[in-house]
C-alpha cells in the first residue's frame, strides 16, 4: 500500500464515517493492529512520526475507538488499496 491513502481526503472522509476526527483514523488503524502497547512501542513501528505526535494521536484514536483494532486496520487497508487501484 502506498503512502497517499494517509494524505487522500477520501480516507479521512471514511474515518469521519465511522466515528473519526483527523489523523485517529490513521493511527487506529496502522497502530491498533498492534494492540493495547505503549506509545515507544508505536513510536518503533511508526518511525517516521516524533513520539510526542504518537502520544497524543494513539491516545486520540482510542478516545475514538469505534471500531475494534482489526476493524479500523481492514478499513484502512481498504482505503489505501481503493486509492492504488485509481493509480
């Protein structure tokens, strides 16, 4: 899956669907896949984001959490392979 999925309106459009506001459906769905962990462990998964905007995002997605981790992931996933396909 390629990167434009997490910048495509499209996607923070179905986060808002289900729930969302912002970049929580991101983080729900890249980062809830691996379960109730710590922000270092985010942070080690998602190494491309200071672990200051972790903190606050994985704590801002579970505050959202509408849809379970698997959910939220197959989701995402549906977003980014929606946007590949037009590509």
């Amino acid at each position: 899956m390629s990167s434009g999925f997490m910048f495509d309106p499209a996607t923070y459009a179905t986060g808002a669907e289900h729930g969302y506001e912002g970049i929580a459906f991101y983080f729900a769905g890249r980062a809830g896949v691996l379960g109730e962990v710590d922000a270092e462990v985010v942070t080690a998964a998602l190494a491309f984001f200071h672990p200051d905007v972790v903190r606050a995002n994985q704590a801002s997605a579970r505050d959202y959490a509408v849809l379970d981790a698997d959910e939220s992931a197959e989701l995402v996933r549906l977003c980014g392979s929606a946007l590949d396909a037009v590509r």
